[in-house]
C-alpha cells in the first residue's frame, strides 16, 4: 500500500472516529473502522476521478454526509 493511501486512509479513520464521538456512538471494533475508511477513501478516489477534485477534501464531504 502506498504511503500517501496509507495517510487519508488514517485521516479518514480519525475524521470516522470524530463523527462517533459526536454522535456518541461507541466505536466499532478497529478492524471495522479501518474498513470502513478504506471504503471511504475508495468512494473518494472514484468522485475525485469523476470530478476532477481533491480526494482529502471528497473524504472530509463524505465523512460529513455520513452523520446526517
């Protein structure tokens, strides 16, 4: 896995792990945080692609979308 993957994919986990704090909502098991900032970083690569835009900022809109 590439450095950079490896780098949203924390920031996504932490951006994840913020939204269940809010929300409070107890955190999943690490291995499912994981996956779901790996799904999420996926998402944001494939909008970025499509849109031509940043993908740590697609990850931020979609974090974001998921607490509504």
């Amino acid at each position: 896995m590439s450095f950079f993957r490896e780098q949203k994919i924390k920031l996504a986990q932490r951006l994840l792990a913020s939204q269940y704090e809010r929300r409070q909502i107890p955190l999943p098991p690490s291995e499912a945080l994981r996956r779901q900032a790996e799904e999420v970083v996926d998402e944001a690569g494939r909008i970025a692609r499509q849109r031509g835009q940043n993908v740590l900022a697609i990850v931020k809109e979609l974090i974001r979308d998921l607490r509504r």
